[in-house]
C-alpha cells in the first residue's frame, strides 16, 4: 500500500471519530429562551471525513506496489 494514503486515510477515520465523540461529549442544552443548541456540524463533517478517508484507503490499495 501507498504509505502516504493509508496514513491520510487513518487519520481521516480518527478525526471522523474525535467529531463523533465531541457531538456526543456535547450534547443538547435547551436555551432560557427555548431555543435547542446542538453542534450539529459535527455530524455532516463526521461523514465527509470517513468517506475521504474510505476513498484514501481504495487509492492506497489500488497504488499498492
């Protein structure tokens, strides 16, 4: 495997988790004047990261020597 890859890969997958973990360290608070705030960016980005990540892993088994 392409080195470069797989480690770009790894750490997209770490990051996907830091942002799962952070949304669920979080949490929801409801706000004095009844607004809901959640970090719901979290999730979208969480998402972004494993399939960059997922697609860095497919091109370091592809580029594998």
């Amino acid at each position: 495997m392409n080195r470069r890859y797989f480690l770009g890969g790894m750490a997209c997958f770490a990051a996907a988790w830091a942002c799962r973990a952070a949304y669920a360290h979080n949490g929801a608070s409801l706000g004095p004047d009844g607004v809901l705030h959640e970090s719901f960016g979290l999730i979208p980005l969480s998402w972004l990261l494993d399939f960059a990540g997922l697609t860095l892993l497919v091109l370091a088994w592809i580029r594998r020597k």
